[in-house]
C-alpha cells in the first residue's frame, strides 16, 4: 500500500518549553480515510499544521508523496488542501470567485468545469453568486471544502469539519468525505465526534499530550482492545455479590438490580453457561439478559484516561 504521507520522528516545542509534539511517526496510505482522535490541547492541530507547512518543526521530518516538506514545500503545499476549523472566509467576496481566487494561488490554470463540479457535489452551485457573509454557517462549511479543493490537491485535511454543524448537516458531509475518497483523495480528519470517525474512518490514530498513543485499522482497535459484557436484570435487587460467585468478573449496577459480567469473546469458554447456571443456584432470579460490546468511544476514553 502507497505511503502518500511519511512522518518521521517530528517534535515540536516553543520558547516557554511546552512540547506540543513528542517524537511523532506516523504512515499515511494513500486513498484512506485516517481519522486522528485526541482531548483538546492533544496536539491534532499543531500536527496538521505541521504537515501542511503552516507550522515549523522543532525537529523530525515529513515527506508528502515523496517531497520533504521544507526542501519541497512549494510541491508539498500544491498537493494539499486543508479545511481549517475556524470559519476563515472573507465576507463580501462571492463563492465563485472565492474558488477561482484560490485555484489561482496555486498557479492552476482556470477551469470552470471542474470548478462547477466541486459546487455541484457540494451543493453550492446555487449558491455560486452569493456573498459569503450572507450564507449560514453550514454552507460556510462547504465553501471552505470547496475552496481546499478547487486546486486539485491529492491530499485533504479536515480539522473539526463538522464543529458547530447540525446532525442532518454532518450526515451529509459525511458522505460527501467518502465520495471524495472513492474520486482518490486521501483524507485525513480531526474530530471530537467519535461516532464521526467510527463511521467514515478506515483507520485510527489516537493522540495525547503530544504522542501518538497507538495506530490501527478501525475493526481491528474495536476487537483487540474492546470488551463484551453480558448485562443480567435481576427479578430482585441485591446489596453484594453471592461470595459463591466470586470467581466470576462481576459488578453490581443500576442500584442492584442488575449484574454486569465481563469476557473475552476471544476465548473458547467464556463462562456464561456456568454463570447462569450458578446465579440460579443461589437463588437469583432473572429478569432478562443482553449483550453489549465496546464502542469506539470507550476505547478512545479508557486510552486517554491511561
């Protein structure tokens, strides 16, 4: 698999001594979806930006399809697109000549057509002839997609692109990333949505206090570090666990109405059968039994509690 950004040992620290990147590797695959996950102050941003050349490095180095980012950085640039998480859009300048404005800064001859493309796939060429200040926030949204994009770039960055956008409106733009991707464009996003990286994202990376905390492909961070849990309702609370029960990973929850066993799925017996024929023994009746696993989320909130 094509390794279209390279990111070796890349540190990042400022005159007051503050680390804000600590020795950073990291491969990005070319036409992924990469999602970086990490608490505010984390170091998402400062990495983005240090990728996108907007940041300089303290130390370390970052290849972008082969091109150094300092020695190349007129060619690195060209090849990324960057939506930043701030609202930046001037706001009498209209959304058409926003993109060709743009396009120009990086030497791209005109062309309309593509132009028209972009707006269409993101619903904004209605929109075309508007002044930006004069559309909601959302649409702002787009436009800074549209804009990232009107230079061609292989590569597009997306820092927090859903903040502040409505449920429906997320929705939409997640669809619109994994259009994107499937035209050939890597994408690499930062999100505090979990459920916005656990739906789109192809692989994971998680980021904290400047280190990257690990790297995998989504399915596989959910089945190596997620739990399962057999939640057993109880006819009648209880105030302890049975001591006869003791050899089982048992809690007490929801006030003792009921009992929550964790197990490996990956184990050939899990101890179900014997634990439900041992709660009968002692007396407990059931109420109703279900299982639940991991989300993506209580494996991003138990790494950064770590």
């Amino acid at each position: 698999m094509e390794t279209i950004i390279k990111v070796s040992d890349l540190c990042k620290s400022y005159d007051s001594g503050f680390e804000a990147l600590k020795g950073i590797n990291l491969n990005i695959h070319a036409g992924e979806i990469f999602a970086l996950l990490g608490p505010n102050g984390a170091g998402k941003t400062t990495l983005i930006s240090t990728v996108c050349g907007i940041v300089s490095p303290t130390s370390g180095s970052v290849e972008v399809s082969g091109y150094d980012i300092v020695k190349d950085y007129r060619r690195t640039r060209e090849l990324i697109g960057l939506v930043p998480q701030e609202l930046t859009l001037g706001a009498f300048d209209t959304v058409w000549n926003t993109l060709q404005f743009s396009r120009g800064l990086f030497g791209k001859s005109p062309n309309p057509a593509y132009l028209e493309k972009t707006l269409r796939d993101l619903s904004l060429f209605d929109k075309r002839d508007q002044i930006l200040m004069s559309l909601s926030g959302g649409m702002k949204r787009r436009v800074l997609i549209a804009k990232a994009l009107a230079h061609e770039p292989r590569i597009l960055f997306l820092d927090e692109p859903t903040a502040g956008v409505d449920v429906e409106l997320r929705k939409d733009m997640w669809k619109l990333v994994a259009n994107m991707r499937e035209s050939g464009v890597t994408i690499i996003l930062t999100t505090h949505y979990i459920e916005e990286a656990e739906e789109i994202a192809d692989r994971i990376g998680v980021i904290n206090k400047g280190e990257i905390l690990l790297v995998d492909k989504k399915s596989d961070l959910i089945k190596k570090m997620g739990k399962k849990q057999l939640v057993i309702d109880l006819r009648e609370p209880i105030s302890e666990i049975p001591s006869a029960l003791s050899q089982y990973n048992l809690e007490i929850a929801n006030d003792g109405r009921s009992l929550v066993y964790l197990y490996d799925v990956k184990q050939d017996r899990t101890g179900i059968t014997t634990l439900l024929i041992e709660l009968r023994e002692q007396g407990l009746l059931l109420k109703d039994i279900k299982t639940e696993e991991s989300s993506l989320e209580d494996i991003f909130v138990e790494l950064v509690r770590r």
